[in-house]
C-alpha cells in the first residue's frame, strides 16, 4: 500500500525495514487522535502521561502517574455511537461509556442487539462541561447555559463525584471509610429492591386469593321449575 506524507517531512524508515502498527515513521510527534484510533485508549492514556511527566521530569519535579491518569481518564471518559443496534441511541452520539455500558447491558437483557461506539479524546475544558453532573459543569464555565440546559432536559445530579459534592456541603466521596459507606449504600439498595419485590409478590397473592374466595363463594344458579 501507499501513503501519503506532509511536504517537508522526512521518513525515519527505509525499504525492508519493519515496524510494528502504530509506530510513528515521520519526524516530529504522533496525533493523540491517530494513537486513540490505531492503539486503543491504553496506549493513548500512556503517551499522554509520558509526554506530561518529561515537562515536569525536565524541572526536576516528581509526581505520581495517578494524577496525570485521573485527568486522562475524563479526557476519555465520552463514546461515540457508530451504530445504534436496537436501542434508542443514534450514531453520532455522544455519552458516558458508563451511560453506554448500561444501555448495552439492558439490551442485551432484553435479548436485543447492543450499540456499537468508539472512544472519544476531549479537551480538558470540553471534558469539564459534558461531565455527567451539571452542577460541577456549571461551576467551571458556562453557567448559564449549563443549567437552563439541565431544567429544560430535567436532568437529576446523583452527586457521585467529589466537585458536586463539596458545592452542595456534603462529605466527598473519598477517603478510608468510603469503601464501607458505598458498600452499605449498595446493601440499603439492594434490600429496598427486595422488599419492594416481596411486597409486590405479597399483594399479588392476596389479591389472588381474595378472587378465588369470590369464586367460591358465588351463589349457584337455581334450577327454574315450571309448573
């Protein structure tokens, strides 16, 4: 196959030689676009890191990968839709993977056929204003536009993560007892399903009873006698 190059770049490789997909042949630095879409988000998320961390290496700063990671992962945290299958998404949507991830598993339950979508790479101020919560997009920029749109859409804010949190005077979801309030969170909510379903099936069998004790006690109909 061939392929095109930009005038005045200069090839790093010669004929015969081999290289593995994705390395970059030209001089200069590889679109983070090209690597999401040859690589996958792994080898995105890596480069990036690494590019962030030789800025700071150079001036002699130490920081630890898991703070450059966490803003990387809301940098990938959208999924385009590329097709709908059976549910209600249209291609060329933009959504949370966890949004996405949800959907797919509902149709998949449903025995339908689940959507297909690929990663997205978004700027840091573009991943701040499509966050799931409004209330933290609307405290970076944008306000006005961020909440008229939440009203208007109805949308509710479930205040998961730490930003929304801190604005509204709650504790933030963090720290060493976290783990165990989310895990009773979960707890409460699954034994409020289990009620909810037990409650259900209760009313379903007096209901069913009280229709037989009906049944049987109906008065017969009397033989009509002509004299």
């Amino acid at each position: 196959r061939e392929y095109l190059i930009p005038k005045g770049k200069h090839i790093t490789v010669a004929e015969g030689d081999f290289i593995q997909k994705g390395e970059y042949v030209l001089d200069g630095n590889p679109a983070p676009h090209d690597i999401l879409a040859i690589l996958g988000i792994e080898a995105l998320a890596d480069y990036l890191v690494n590019e962030v961390q030789d800025v700071y290496r150079l001036q002699g700063v130490k920081i630890s990968d898991k703070h450059i990671e966490v803003i990387v992962r809301q940098m990938l945290q959208k999924v385009e839709v590329t097709d709908g299958g059976e549910t209600t998404l249209l291609a060329g949507e933009q959504l949370d993977r966890v949004e996405f991830d949800e959907v797919n598993t509902k149709a998949e339950a449903d025995g339908r056929a689940p959507a297909k979508g690929d990663p997205v790479l978004l700027g840091i101020t573009k991943a701040s204003l499509q966050t799931r919560s409004f209330i933290s997009a609307a405290s970076f920029q944008e306000t006005t536009r961020v909440l008229t749109e939440a009203s208007t859409q109805g949308k509710r804010d479930k205040l998961v993560g730490l930003k929304e949190n801190v604005i509204v005077g709650r504790l933030i979801p963090a720290g060493t007892g976290s783990a165990a309030a989310r895990l009773k969170q979960v707890a409460a909510d699954r034994d409020r399903r289990v009620i909810a379903e037990r409650q259900a099936e209760a009313a379903a069998a007096a209901a069913a009873s009280s229709d037989a004790m009906a049944v049987i006690g109906a008065p017969e109909d009397e033989d009509l006698i002509v004299d």
